[in-house]
C-alpha cells in the first residue's frame, strides 16, 4: 500500500532521513521503532508531504505521492493521529469528528461515519456533546483516532499513542488499534513502546539516527540482538 524508496530529508543544513526505504503491505499493522530523535516524527511528516524529501520516492497504491500538497495526500486516504493526540480543546467530541470529515459535507454520510465512529468508540457516543478539554487522556486518544477515522482512511498513520498514557490505558489503547485494523484500516504505528507494539504488529522497522538500521517480522524484531538489548530488557 505505502512505499518509501531511499527518502532523505533535511532540515536546513541538517540530514533528517538517510535513504529511508520501507513498504507497509495492504491490511498489515506495520511499525516503527526508534528512540527520541531517530527522525520517526519527522518520517510522519515526510509521507503526509509537510516535509519534501530531498531525494527519493514515496508511491501509495501504486501512484507517485511525493510531489503532492498535503490535502490531496489526505484525500487519497491518509490520515494521522499526531503525537500528543491534538484535540480541539474547546470542541465536543461531535464537532472534532465533524473536523476529522472535512473533505465530505453530505449529511447522511458524514452520520454514516459518525455511527461507524461510535461503534468502534461507544464512550465517544455517551460524550459527544462533552468538550474535548474535560476528557480524560484515554478518551482524548480514542477521540483523536476517531476523528482521523472520519475521512475513511485507507491507510491510518499512528505518531506515539501511548505518550502520557498509564498502563492500563496502554493496554485499551492498543486493543483499539487491533480493532481499526480488523474493521479493514492499514495502521502504521509509530511508537517507542517497542514490547506493546510487537505484540500485535506483523511487521517492523527500526530507525536510528534517520536510517533504517533493523526490518522484519514482529518476531523477528523481537528476538534481535539490538532490539531486545535497546527495547526489551526488563
């Protein structure tokens, strides 16, 4: 579904991405590992095009996407979940889902996405009239990938979900997940978690320093020596 082939990025004189190649099969959970700083976020915003590679290609479902603005990424069925989560503080939860649809303004099927929301999400329907701001940080998560689900995403990209979060939430945060991916949504998870995230992940990649040092099954990734050693030690 998603492919990057030998992306690099800069920020100014800085090198942000290093010939970043990667490719997120259809229907998979596919993730990437990587401490603070190894240009995960900064890969995020590469492939929604905030930030143009300097060499390389991105392709989504076979087309070229790199040259495109932002909004035409998103309208071809990419959406985010943004570190940090990003609600609308001063919104309800109904109108952070109505800002998740903006390229779709007919009312049955902006209700038809806002029901399927709600199936997935119950709490979100016992609150939609609530403000965003008096939630607590589980619900926020689930509102903030309810409102990214509102455009009907193929692929779902996933920035540090778990930040701030205690550990039961955790554990409900990534069941949700599994659930986005069974309803028929391709996730790809950006996360620091690394034990969490192999538990339900198929696939993996791991960054450091910009480059893709590690790939490979989830199994894989977690028994290697770098993994377990930087990742997995109890």
């Amino acid at each position: 579904m998603l492919e990057l082939r030998d992306v690099s990025t800069r920020y100014g004189p800085l090198t942000m991405l290093r010939g970043v190649s990667l490719i997120v099969a259809r229907g998979e959970i596919a993730c990437l590992l990587g401490p603070n700083g190894a240009g995960k976020t900064t890969l995020i915003r590469t492939i929604l095009g905030i930030v143009k590679p300097v060499a390389g290609s991105m392709w989504f479902e076979g087309e070229r996407i790199d040259g495109r603005s932002t909004h035409r990424i998103v309208e071809g069925g990419i959406a985010v979940v943004p570190e940090g989560r990003r609600v609308f503080p001063r919104m309800t939860v109904e109108e952070n889902l109505r800002m998740g649809a903006f390229i779709e303004w007919r009312p049955a099927d902006l209700a038809r996405r806002r029901e399927h929301v709600f199936s997935l999400f119950p709490r979100l329907a016992e609150r939609r009239t609530q403000k965003a701001a008096t939630m607590s940080g589980g619900e926020q998560a689930m509102l903030a990938m309810g409102r990214a689900l509102m455009s009907r995403p193929k692929l779902l990209l996933l920035d540090e979900p778990s930040l701030g979060l205690s550990p039961i939430l955790v554990e409900q945060l990534f069941e949700m997940i599994q659930t986005i991916n069974r309803s028929g949504t391709t996730v790809f998870l950006v996360e620091q978690n690394a034990r969490k995230t192999l538990s339900i992940a198929h696939h993996g990649f791991l960054l450091q320093k910009g480059e893709v040092i590690g790939r490979g099954t989830a199994a894989e990734l977690a028994a290697s020596e770098v993994v377990r050693h930087a990742y997995l030690r109890t």
